[in-house]
C-alpha cells in the first residue's frame, strides 16, 4: 500500500504521465499554482505488472498517476553532496590497505572502474589515476573524461612550479598547509585536479584531510563553535597584477537541515572580517577550534605524487596540503578546476548503462 504519511500535494506534483511531463524531455510541464487548491484522492488501487507500484485518481478531475515503489524508494535517498551522501573518514588509518586508485588506461577501457573511480571522489572526496602520460595538458584529459574545465583566471590549466614572480604561494617551493582552492570564487571550483609531471625535489609530498569529518568533530565537540562557524560569512580574497577576487561565504556551510554540505579554509587568502567585537571574538575562537582538528596531524592522509600520477579530489570537501621542497629541486604539476555536477552525471550515466547492458 501506498505510505499513509504521502502527501496529496507531492503526489500530485509529481505525476509522470504524459499530461504533466513531456515524455521527449521528461520535463514538467504545469506549473504549481495550476494544482487546484482542495486536492482530494478518489481512489488508490496496486497496479498490476512485475513492478510494484500504484494507481491514484484524482477526485477533482479523475486524472490518474501511477507512481511505483522504486521511485518512491529513490526519492528518499539523501543528497549526494551532503555529509549524508559520503564516508567520511576522520583519520588516514581508513586508507591502511591502500588508495582508491587505478591506472589511467583501466579507467578509459573500462567502464565498471571508471565508476568505481568517480564513486570514490562522490564518497571518499579522491582518487588517483595512474600512468596518465606525461605530456602537456592531461589534467583537462581527465576533467574531460567525466565533465568540462572550469577555466579561471589562470587559465585553463595551471602550472604548479616554482615562478620567477608568483601569483600564489603553490607557485613557490614553500609548504602549504592544508586549504580548499579558491575560496575567493562564488561558486567554488568544486573540483580539483593535480597532475605530476616531475617530482624530483627533495620534499614537495602531498597531504589530504577529510574537511566533512572535521566540521562533524567540532559539531560534536563544540556545537557554539560550529553554529559559529556555519552563521557567519567570511570575506576571501585574491588580488594581482590583473585580477580581483572576493566571495563572502562561511567556513562551514550547512544545509538547512544542518548538514555539511560545503567547506572552505584558506589562511592564506582569508580576508578581513568586520563584525561587532563579541561576535568577531566568537568567531575567531571557533575558527582557531577548526583549525586545530583540521590540522591535527592524524587527520592528514600522506602520499608522494609520483610522474604519472593525477590527483581527482573534491575542493568543496577535502583540504590538501604539500610540503616544502628544495629551492633547486625539480617539481612541477599541471593542474586545472572542474565540476562536481558532471562528475555526479557521469556516475548516474554509468550506473544507468550498467542497469541496461546494450
Ligand atoms: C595548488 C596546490 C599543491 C602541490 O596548486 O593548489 O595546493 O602539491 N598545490 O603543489
Ligand atoms: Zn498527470
Ligand atoms: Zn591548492
């Protein structure tokens, strides 16, 4: 039977027979306010046929809809982009037996592991490709092979390497401790790619932290401390020669159920907050308590990038980090943005062929 707790309005909102979705496009086609106001349910019968599903008429016009159980089921799944959606993973013990990784031509020839890949970035926040070649823009390769560039103002792909006059402190040899990318962009390249063409320095070892599992810690924590973080908009900001960026957003962002959907940390382009003293002193008492679990060492998942290797990581969820390395040491990665949206799509695409082999 049809759950008793089903509201008529949703229902009815989300008839699929032809009447109210183009069966081309699959695209609603009334809009909310033509639902009459006294909607009433005739009759609901089992619809007959493998799927279990039901039939409801509609007592104000007799219109029929059929829903099924399936996509009653489908519609309770949680979103993806929450800390519901993902696993989160507090410490680098969760990766003992290894990464989610796999080589390059695994990914392209096969199907069933380039899901499992792009699963691990919707679950885990990364992946690593292996023996991507070592030539000239692959980074944007691989944003390709499941979505579109997000191009930036440097450009459509990056050069990590030390510069003669940097824009940004990854264009040095200098540690960088873990930050989300670009916090100063409204909306967010949502998604991070590093490639390793060159690794030779002494140093230049990459790090990850689990953003969602450090916002759930200080939750459960400090609960003020993340109310505090989550309630407040923080200016970021990037300025050179050229360009100026600013976005006001918090650290923490939250659905509105108060799930974590969003972070960002960067200390080195956090700008200047101005708020009443006794807020901006909560503030930094609760950004210094996210810093601390952030930072804390066990929290960081260490890895080396060797020539080959490309980084897919999730720059909504996970922090990266490298650490210093020799001034004359040989290092550079190509990195380039992309979006978590078609990375989503593709997996649904997949799944979706893997439901209906052809
Ligand atoms: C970056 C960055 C890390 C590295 O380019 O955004 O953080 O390993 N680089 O050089
Ligand atoms: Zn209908
Ligand atoms: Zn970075």
């Amino acid at each position: 039977m049809l759950p008793a707790d089903v509201p008529a309005i949703w229902l009815r909102d989300n008839c699929s027979c032809p009447d109210c979705r183009d069966p081309l496009t699959d695209q609603k086609l009334f809009q909310i306010t033509d639902l009459p106001d006294d909607l009433g349910v005739a009759n609901v019968r089992p619809v007959d046929g493998d799927e279990e599903g039901w039939e409801v008429v509609w007592a104000n016009d007799g219109h029929v809809s059929r829903y099924t159980a399936e996509w009653l089921q489908r519609a309770a799944e949680p979103d993806p982009r929450t800390e519901d959606g993902k696993e989160l993973w507090g410490t680098a013990a969760r990766f003992a037996d290894g990464l989610p990784e796999t080589t390059w031509a695994a990914y392209l020839d096969d199907d069933a592991e380039r899901l499992r890949m792009l699963q691990a970035v919707a679950r885990l926040g990364f992946c690593l490709l292996r023996d991507v070649p070592l030539r000239d823009g692959q980074a944007q390769q691989v944003a390709l092979s499941f979505g579109y560039v997000r191009e930036t103002n440097y450009g459509p792909q990056f050069e990590v390497r030390v510069e003669e006059r940097p824009n940004n402190l990854a264009f040095t040899n200098v540690a960088i401790t873990p930050h989300t990318d670009n916090p100063y962009r409204d909306p967010v390249p949502t998604l991070q790619l590093l490639h390793c063409l060159v690794n030779e320095a002494e140093g230049g070892d990459s790090g990850l932290v689990d953003g969602f599992a450090a916002a759930a810690a200080l939750r459960a924590q400090e609960p003020a401390a993340f109310a505090a973080l989550t309630g407040t908009s923080v200016p970021f900001a990037f300025r050179d020669d050229t360009t100026e960026l600013s976005a006001h957003r918090p650290l923490i962002a939250a659905d509105p159920a108060g799930r974590v959907r969003e972070v960002r940390f960067n200390n080195r382009s956090l700008g200047t907050l101005r708020l009443p003293a006794e807020k901006t002193e909560a503030f930094y008492a609760a950004y210094r308590a996210f810093a601390r679990l952030l930072l804390a060492p066990e929290r960081q998942l260490d890895f080396r990038l060797g020539p080959g290797d490309c980084l897919v990581f999730d720059n909504t969820r996970l922090l990266h980090a490298r650490t210093a390395f020799a001034r004359g040491g040989a290092r550079h990665l190509q990195g380039c943005y992309a979006d978590l949206d078609h990375l989503f799509g593709t997996i649904d695409v997949l799944k979706r062929k893997e439901a209906q082999p052809c």
